[in-house]
C-alpha cells in the first residue's frame, strides 16, 4: 500500500472539561517538532464540563493550515457525538475509537482500530481514567502513524512544565497506547508522518498571548477588562507577564491592571487612563464592543486616545461565542451614534498581533483617537507558528502633547481643538500640567473646547474629524499583496483568512484561474486597495460573514467606475473557514459575474 | 511739592498658597436661578480655596445632567471631564490609576449616580477609588423637563405631576452597607455645614461620598415635594455640624460650635470636628449611622452630617502595586521593556 505522509486531518471527539486539550496540544507540539508544518483548530462549547469538543489536526507539506475538507482520522472518545461523527466520515478513513464506550461500531467501509482507552487508563490509575484515557489515544496516534517519542517527551514536559509526576504518569499512558497498538491492530492505513528539516526556527504561540507581548512592548500602563471568551485570554497574559518584564527590582509595577464590572466601565477607565496621559486598553469581544459604543462615541468626539481589542466571535447577540467569525468590522469602524469613523487594525498573525499591539497605541495618541485591534477566535485562541517577535524600531510615538511651558507659551494661540499643522490633529495639554485647562466634554464644542451649538464650529469640528482620520490611510499598515502578472482574479480578504488563503488560491488556480491576493491590515483603507481593484479584472471581497461587512465599507469609499468591480464573498457556520467551502462560493460567484 | 496721598490698595485675600479666590472660579453659571447646584459650586470653590490646593492638581469629573454641566462653573483653572451618563467613576478610576497625583473632585446627580450609574458608584465605592463624589440630589430630571429620579421620596409630587409611588434609593445607606470609608449627608442650604464636610473630603484619602439635598426650583420645588428647598429647611436634623481645621494656619478664625465635639484625623493630619447633636452617634460605627438614616427616614426627615468615617482601608492605588511616581511620569524606555528582554522571550519561546 502507497503511504501518505504529512497530508491529512485528524479530528479528534472529546468532551469538554475532560482534559483532552492537554492531549490535543501534546499532539500538536510533538508533529511541530518533528518539523511538521501542522496546524490545530479546537472547536470547544461554552461549556465547563461535558459538552462536545473536537481538536482538528491538519498535517500538509504545503503550509496548509485550514481544517481541511474531510476527516481522514477520527478519534472517537465521546459517546454523546459518536453517531455523527461516524457518519459524516468517507468510506477509507480511520477510526480509532474506544471500545469501552458502550457504542457500536457499524461502519463497515472504514479502518477500524477499537482501543479499550477506558480499561488502558484505569489500570494506571483509576481515580482518574478519565484524564489518561485521552493521552493513550495520543500513544495509539504516535504509534500508527509513527511520531518520534523524543519529539514526544519534549511536547509532554513543555506542555507540564517541570510537574515531574504529570510527567511520569503521561509518559507511562503514552507506552501504554503505543504498546496496545503494537501487540493488538495491525496498520492497515497509508498514513505515516515524516521528519522535516525546518527553513528557520519557529515556536508555537496564540494569537492573544502574542497580542499581549505587544501591548507591553508598547509600554501599555493601564488595562481595564471584563472577561469574555475568546478575548480573556489577552488580558490574562498581560497580568502574567507583569512579574517578569514589567516590575522593578522593588516589586513595583508599570502597569495598572483593574477587572472593572462590565465592559462599560472598562471603556471608560481606558478613555480616563487617556485623557490623563497614560496607555490604557481593554480586551473583549462583539457583545463588549456593543456595550462600549457610547463611551466610543465620547472619545472620538472628545478626541481621546483609547485602544480597544476586539477578538471577534460569533453574533448576533450570546450567538455562538466559542466559534470564530469577521463579523464586528462594521461596528468597529463606524462604531457608536452619529458620524464617526474609526482606525481598525487588523492583524493575520501572530506576529503581527504583536506588532500591532504596541502600534495600536503609537496610532492612538498621534490621532487621539480611538484605535481597534480587530483579532478574532481562531487566530486569537488557536496555537500558530512563530518566526519570533521584533523588537519596535522605533521610539513610542506619544503624539502632539505640550508638556512645557516654554513650547506652550510658544503657540500663537492654544486652542484644544485648534488645527494648528493642518493634519487634523490638534495639540493637547494633560490635566496637571496647568496649561489650557480645559473641561473635556462630548456636547458640541469651539476650538477652545467650549461649549457651542453654532453650526459653522460644528461643521468645521466634524470636517477636521473626517480629515484627521483620512489622514491615517496611508500611515497604517499597508495591505499586502501577492500578485500575479495576469491581473485576473483580485481576492481582498483580511485576519485569519491568512491561514487559508494559499489552499484558496492554490484551489482556483487548479482551474486555470490566475488569482492575487490583496490582505487589508488596517481601516481607513490605503488607496493601495483602490490601485489593486482598478489592475484586476474582477476582484471578490472575501470574509467570513453573511452580509460582506468590508465590502460594504469599501463600496462606499471606492471611485464611483470601480464599485461595481468588487463582488462580495461571505460566508460564516461558525467553523473556521475551510478552502474549499469558500473556493466554491468564489467559482459560483465569478460565474455569477460572468453573466 | 508733596506727594499725593496713594488710594489704599483693593486688599485681595490669599490663601496658604498665596492664590486668590478668583483662581478657583469658573464660567458664568446656566443653571436656573436660584438652583441649589450653584450653592454647592459657590462652596466647592470656598472650599479648594481654603484648603490652598493648587487649582492645576485638581481634576473636575461628572457625568451626565444638571449637576454634571458644573464643572464649567468653577475651577476654570483645572482641567475636567464631562463625561457620559453615570459613568464618571469608571473615566475617573482610569485617570486616577495613571496619574495618583491629581485631587478627583466628582460632581454628579441622582439622575446620574441612582439609575443608569448606580453599578458604577457602587464598584468605586467597593475599589475606594480617592476621589470626592458630590451627589447633588434633587430626586427629579432636571433637563429632561422634570421626571422623577430613583431617590424620589415615596409621595412626593413634583409641580404637575401624580406622587412618586416607587420607593427610593438612600444612596448614603448603600454606601455605608458597602463600606464606603466617608459618607456624609448635606444641604445645599447649609454652606457652613457643607463647606466642612467638602474640606474634609478633599482631605480624606479614599472615596468620599457627599450626598448633598439640591432642591430643583423649577420642577421639584413645590411644597408637596419632600425635596424642596421649603420642606428640607423645616425638616432637616442636623446629626453633626462638622467644622473643619486644616493642619495649615488658617485662613480665618474658625467658630468652634457650642456644646459637644469630637474630632477625627484624616490622612492628611487634619483634623475634622463634629459638634455632636445626638451624642450617642459614632461616626466610625455603620449600624448607629444606618439606624440614624432610617430614624430620620420614618419621620421623613434627612438627617445631615458626616454619617460614617472609616480611615483604615487602603485605597486603589495601593492595591495597585505601582511604582512610586504617577505613571504618566515614568518615562517611555521605562516602560517598554529592553531589547534583551524581547530577545530572552523569544529564545525561551524556542527551547
């Protein structure tokens, strides 16, 4: 038999709460450090114990990192979603499940391995079986497909970092899978993996983790935060790495952390750390973000710098907040009442999660203005290579702040909201300082920052408003684009559709299609976008919703005889995009176009 | 030829820290006449005065409403922040945890702090944020043409309008239930009374709350209004008269009150004094300043004074675990960690 190496999906069907993540990631980081590019989505309910859970394990030779069309190994440990899960499986593929479960296997036209995970697992311990019954799926895995064990033992001690009877016991688990393959089942599948040697060392992190360093490495002095899945975990490794890289040798801190009562109240505590002078964030998702838009509203307005991450989830409303989504990009860049227009940031890896996190803030003080950091649950949650951070080259940028009085005294005239350089962006003074008190406010006010209703300073406050924010086009993160020479087929796409955006495009072009991609990074968008749209004949703008949220933005900012050049591709089931689903809706739409 | 004889000069007063009066003041009031918020004002800057704080190191927060437009009425000379309905405490919570420095003088409403910002009083309470939170109370909405707020007293009637039916929140028995380390109840009336309680709070380091009866003259002014500047002057027991000495010379003599006090050190090492009516009361113990609320509350009358003291709690910012400077001083290679440092994550990343 024909092997297949490092080509094909695992899916694995656990419960939630009953250790399976641990597992998962063992797995995971044990093919990674064979040199495997490999990739692991964890699809979890909102749930603390008992619901269903499925890791998808993608291993491809191409860089591939979507789940993939089709299961080709399934782990079967939960009764609760066997059924489904047995049938929605192709005749060839894999099952290893678990005998002790009390199903039936009556699937005829797959490979089938029964392993007793349940009896294995009690043998080593009893008291909890439940937890080891999901590392000898791990040994049964390393065993058929033939994972190293040094590779193994390595991902087992990082994942218990020094837990030496973690360890023990997890090794004795693993042997035991390992064994129970070796001396019951026969392989009778093409799957195996192989050794790879790696370009360039890379290291395994989540997004939020990697968000997190950034908005240190940006000097982030306060974060006030409501926890909410799957943004927690952002404001959870900002306090984590406190300690380590933002304390002094007394023990003292540079960086504020209040859990504030809602997300209200976290907004308002950010736009105060603002207003004071200070780098204040928040982290949260759609329904925080909905409950913000007020205070969103004031600090535009007021203009007071404020950054705000949103990892996205699925709306509207509760919706289904463990399963990934593009949906808040509307939200985030008109958010609040009346006009506004606000700098997104949009990041598509971890690296870039990073970078972002510490420019979010230099952006936000040099427009003073509200800055989003658009993330969403499969890149902020979900584990992906890293190449290392960069450090920022730059000094912080803290904007056009008069912190003497001889560069006060200098200004022909002060005025809070006074256009003085003609970008759009006035100068401020920090209360304490003594110079151009002012009372902020959110009511219609003069350059002084007065109070005022007459229509000549409203318009002229909403006009530098639109002017400052335009001025940032080109100043954000450029859009990246990989083109071909034939400018056919345009893709414009943002965030994590990153990471399935090759197999996308590797997909159309098996039907001879000649496709660029385009990847947004940041709202206002750069004319770059217009330029890209304008080359291509026809251009999909692609993103993981129903009603083609960016599209829509850049419909209204595109030259008129460009509009109808952009066509939308949306599409949102909560699972993280898988190439062919969106390839086919793109196939169907350029004919669509055609006719 | 001899000179002619000089006109004496205008004698201005100064304070400790040799301002004027008029480096406190603020912009002309748009308030109705007669509104009891532009007492308080006129007390605020009394009280900033006298108590010789720099008018640059105070912040002015507030909310929404009437009492939340104030800010413009005094301290011109200090920064301030308008900010949205009921939640000045978590912008003033985020202000205060960069920069410690500042004094945060609180102005809000019962419009502002009852409903809408009544969970956010609540946790700068339960965090003791160091700020001053002037409450001025009215138990109607005021720019909104009259509705009645969450502290309307049960039958109550404001001009046109059916009894308020709908029991009312004491702001100062929640706070004292949540441990708020000052709590204190005044009448925009009563400046001498008011004045102390202020200068005391300016001077306490935690969160102090001032619940302060401001009758609305225009829409809860009536006499069936149990707010109304008529009613509280008839009805209003004076628990303490508080008098206040600052551990600076003072300015003024102060007229230490007859019969029975008390005094209490803040933080500052000043000294507040309470003139005891009802002897029996301990400011420092919650049950006997509940059980003076809801005395005066059976007999519809407010009771006044400095209701609860507690100086022991630590506020936020200790909590916080900063460093020694306000951290919007603490310069930016300060803040953002080395290149080493980037450079050590990634290599334990990679092991």
């Amino acid at each position: 038999m024909a092997t297949i190496a490092n080509d094909f999906t695992i899916n694995i069907a656990t419960a939630n709460g009953t250790g399976s993540q641990s597992a998962n990631l063992i797995l995971l980081q044990s093919l990674f450090e064979m040199g495997i590019p490999v990739s692991g989505k964890n699809m979890f309910p909102s749930n603390i114990s008992g619901l269903p859970t499925w890791y998808i394990v993608r291993l491809s030779d191409l860089g591939y990192q979507a789940p993939g069309d089709r299961t080709h190994i399934q782990v079967l440990v939960n009764p609760a979603t066997w059924d489904e899960d047995l049938e929605a499986l192709e005749t060839g593929s894999v099952v290893i499940w678990n005998s002790d479960a009390k199903k039936e296997m009556n699937r005829e036209d797959v490979i089938s391995y029964p392993v007793p995970m349940s009896s294995l697992a009690r043998k080593i311990n009893p008291k909890i079986a439940k937890l080891v019954t999901n590392i000898v799926y791990v040994g049964i895995l390393a065993e058929m497909l033939g994972i190293d064990q040094v590779a193994l033992e390595s991902a087992l001690s990082k994942q218990f970092k020094g837990k030496e009877k973690a360890i023990e016991l997890n090794l004795t688990a693993l042997g035991l899978g390992r064994d129970y393959f070796k001396d019951n089942l026969s392989k009778e599948d093409p799957y195996i993996v192989e050794e790879r040697e790696q370009d360039t060392a890379k290291f395994f992190i989540d997004g939020n983790e990697a968000t997190a360093l950034g908005c240190h490495f940006g000097g982030v002095q306060m974060l006030a935060w409501y926890p909410i899945t799957p943004s927690s975990g952002i404001a959870e490794a900002i306090i984590e790495y406190i300690p380590q890289i933002r304390t002094n040798d007394e023990g003292e801190v540079t960086c504020a952390v209040i859990q504030a009562e809602d997300e209200l109240a976290a907004a308002g505590m950010v736009i105060g750390a603002g207003w004071a002078g200070g780098r204040g964030i928040t982290a949260t998702s759609g329904p925080g973000i909905s409950l913000m838009q007020e205070f969103i509203g004031l600090a535009y307005f007021a203009e007071v710098p404020s950054v705000f991450w949103d990892v996205n989830r699925v709306g509207p409303s509760t919706g289904l907040p463990t399963r990934t989504q593009q949906s808040d990009i509307t939200m985030l860049y008109e958010g609040s009442h009346g006009d506004t227009q606000h700098i997104v940031l949009i990041p598509g890896t971890v690296e870039e999660c990073f970078e972002f996190g510490w420019r979010a803030m230099d952006y936000s003080e040099r427009f003073q203005t509200p800055v989003f950091g658009l993330s969403d649950l499969d890149l902020g949650m979900n584990r992906w290579a890293c190449e290392g951070f960069t450090y920022p080259e730059e000094n912080m940028d803290r904007g056009k702040v008069v912190r003497d009085r001889d560069v006060f005294e200098a200004f022909e005239e002060f005025g809070r909201y006074l256009d003085v350089d003609g970008d759009g962006i006035p100068y401020r003074t920090l209360p304490g300082s003594g110079m151009d008190p002012i009372l902020y406010r959110g009511t219609g006010h003069n350059t002084k920052g007065v109070y005022s209703e007459k229509p000549h300073d409203y318009v002229a406050l909403m006009s530098r408003l639109k002017r400052k924010i335009n001025g940032a086009r080109e100043l954000l993160p450029a859009p990246l684009m990989r083109e071909e020479t034939e400018c056919e087929v345009g893709i414009i796409y943002i965030g994590s559709m990153e990471n399935t955006i090759q197999e996308i495009d590797d997909i159309l072009e098996a039907t001879g299609l000649k496709v660029s991609q385009c990847r947004i990074r940041a709202l206002p968008a750069s004319k770059q976008v217009a330029e890209f749209i304008r080359r291509h004949e026809t251009t999909i703008v692609l993103e993981i919703n129903r009603d083609g949220q960016l599209w829509g933005i850049l419909r209204k900012e595109l030259p008129n005889d460009l509009v109808t050049k952009v066509h939308s591709v949306a599409y949102s089931d909560g699972q993280p995009p898988r190439a062919r689903v969106y390839s086919d809706l793109i196939m169907a739409k350029l004919e669509e176009v055609e006719q | 030829m001899s000179e002619a004889p000089k006109r004496p000069a205008k004698v201005i007063k100064l304070n400790v820290i040799n301002e004027p009066k008029d480096s406190y003041t603020g912009g002309p009031s748009s308030l109705c006449p007669g509104c009891g918020h532009d007492q308080i004002s006129n007390v605020i800057v009394a009280s900033a005065w006298e108590n010789g704080i720099e008018p640059h190191r105070i912040a002015k927060m507030s909310g929404i409403g009437c009492s939340s437009k104030t800010p413009a009425y005094y301290l011109g000379q200090s920064h301030g922040f308008n900010t949205v309905h009921g939640r000045m405490p978590s912008v003033t919570t985020g202000a205060y945890a960069v920069n410690k420095d500042l004094l945060y003088l609180g102005v809000s409403g019962d419009g502002d702090s009852a409903s809408i910002g009544i969970g956010q009083l609540i946790h700068a309470i339960r965090r003791n944020v160091d700020m001053v939170y002037i409450l001025e109370n009215n138990g109607v909405y005021g720019l909104t043409k009259g509705q009645y707020s969450a502290t309307a007293d049960i039958g109550s009637r404001k001009k046109k309008g059916t009894p308020n039916e709908t029991q009312p929140i004491d702001l100062c028995a929640l706070a004292i239930n949540l441990g708020c380390s000052f709590v204190a109840r005044s009448f925009s009336g009563s400046k001498k009374q008011l004045k102390s309680l202020i200068k005391a709070a300016i001077s306490h380091k935690g969160f102090a709350l001032i619940d302060v009866i401001s009758p609305c003259v225009t829409f809860n002014n009536n006499d069936e209004s149990l707010k109304s500047y008529g009613y509280v002057k008839d009805n209003n027991v004076t628990l303490h008269v508080a008098d206040y000495i600052p551990n600076r010379a003072p300015m003024e003599e102060i007229e230490v009150p007859e019969g029975h006090y008390r005094d209490i050190t803040l933080h500052d090492g000043s000294v507040i004094r309470l003139e005891t009516i009802s002897e029996e009361h301990d400011p420092t113990n919650a049950v006997d300043a509940l059980s003076a609320l809801h005395a005066a509350d059976a007999e519809s009358k407010h009771v006044t004074g400095l209701l609860y003291f507690d100086g022991s709690k630590p506020s936020l910012i200790e909590d916080l675990g900063l460093v020694e400077n306000a951290l919007i001083d603490v310069p930016d290679n300060e803040l953002r960690p080395s290149r080493e440092i980037l450079d050590k994550l990634n290599a334990a990343f990679l092991s």
